[in-house]
C-alpha cells in the first residue's frame, strides 16, 4: 500500500511538473517576435570577449563586444589585492538604460593596460546588456601576470 501511494506521488509530481513546464513554454511563445529575440542572445562570453597579454612591463587587457551589445563603462573595475585600480577607459557614449537611467556604454574593441608585478594576480570586474534589453549579471575573471624566469648560472 504504501509502495503504491509513492508511486502515485511520484507519478503526480512528474504530471505536474511537465504540465508547469508546458504553460512556461506557452508563455513565454505568446509573442513570437520576442521568443525569436530571446533565442538569439549570446553567452556572456560570446558577448564580450575578453582576454588579455603582455605588453612590455605590463598586462594588456581587451573586450571584443559583439554588435548589438554593449558594457556599462562604470561597471568595468580591476582590483588587485582588494584595492581598485585606476584604469583608463575610452569616453563611451550616453545611452539611456531602463535600470541605471542616463550611463555611459562602451561596445566594439575596448582596450586597457596596467602594470602589475611578476607573479601577481589581478580581479577584472565588468557588466553588460545586449540592446535588446538583455543584461547580464556581473563578471569576474582573473589575469595572473607571468613570474620573471631566471637566467640559469653558467
């Protein structure tokens, strides 16, 4: 009896859940116009891709945005040992943001260098939104400089 009681419990859970699921997908198809739109957003690292290098004494550090998306020029931060960073970023452009209200973005190659010591360890922070109206949550990535390698004694 009670084998047969779990096994009704499961069976309902199963029944409901995909009938949830089923009015999700319902709902979120009303318009097919905006379904269309939300397939097409990118990964937030397809959307922003960022890498860095080094370039001389310091760490070059780059964004690839993708048309169509942009980063909050005041959300991109480096921090090293829990210190932020003073960074020079381009000017950007105004653009009107549902959430932020007036804020500068930056889209397309965006650029930056600092200088940190051999073996060290840098946090960069940044947030972005597809034009869409799609925005990401924040991210974090982390940019270790090389340690200087020795010359062995001869």
């Amino acid at each position: 009896m009670k084998q047969t009681l779990k096994s009704f419990l499961l069976f309902m859970l199963i029944l409901l859940s995909w009938s949830c699921r089923a009015e999700l997908v319902i709902d979120t198809q009303i318009g097919r116009d905006s379904f269309e739109q939300e397939s097409l957003i990118l990964p937030v690292d397809e959307a922003f891709r960022f890498g860095s290098y080094l370039e001389g004494a310091g760490i070059k550090m780059f964004w690839q945005v993708m048309p169509g998306y942009f980063l909050y020029r005041d959300k991109i931060e480096i921090f090293h040992d829990g210190k932020a960073q003073g960074i020079q970023l381009p000017p950007g452009v105004f653009r009107q943001d549902e959430i932020f209200g007036r804020v500068k973005v930056l889209d397309g190659l965006i650029e930056l260098q600092t200088f940190l010591p051999p073996g060290q360890e840098l946090e960069v922070r940044y947030q972005g939104c597809a034009a869409q109206g799609f925005c990401y949550p924040p991210q974090k990535k982390h940019v270790t400089s090389p340690k200087v390698a020795k010359n062995p004694k001869k």
